[in-house]
C-alpha cells in the first residue's frame, strides 16, 4: 500500500507498515527495511560484505521506486489536465 512512497527519515530506506489484527489503528507502525539488516549486521548474524550488499539492493530498489513514482505522478498531473475542462477556451463575462 505504501511501498515506494514512504521512506526512513534517517537511512532512506523503504518503510512497511507493520499491522496485526489485535491492534488498534493507532498501534499500528512502520518500520525500516534497513532495521533488519542493522540488527543483524551489529550481532554478527550478517557479514559486513553481506550487509553491504543488501544494503546496495536496497539502496538501488529505492531509487528505481522514486524514478517510478516520479514517472506516475507526471502521468497523474497528465490525465488531471486532460480530464479538467477546457477554461482557457471559454470566454466569460459580456459577449
């Protein structure tokens, strides 16, 4: 739902919301894609040669989703003109 348009403050990185069915909507959250990787790295569990390469795939994922997004939304703005009607060829006011 928010893939590609919410991203970390800190790091950049993808956001995903995180939800389970006995939360409130207020308890749900977002976490970082990163976390993961950091938490991992730091405990040993993942290679500094390993986490520089998620973190490159990450880091190229995100920027094809801003490119895409970008792209989209140029579009959007595109089909918002062309469905608006056509002011600039109506005269108002006397004849």
């Amino acid at each position: 739902m928010f893939s590609g348009i919410v991203f970390c403050n800190d790091c950049g990185g993808n956001l995903y919301y995180c939800t389970a069915k006995n939360l409130t909507h207020e308890e749900n959250w977002f976490t970082c894609s990163t976390s993961r990787l950091n938490k991992d790295n730091l405990s040993g569990k993942l290679s500094d040669d390993r986490f520089a390469q998620l973190s490159k795939i990450y880091e190229d994922e995100q920027s094809e989703k801003k490119k895409l997004a970008e792209k989209l939304r140029t579009k959007i703005e595109a089909l918002q003109y062309i469905k608006s009607p056509p002011l600039r060829f109506i005269r108002f006011g006397e004849h």
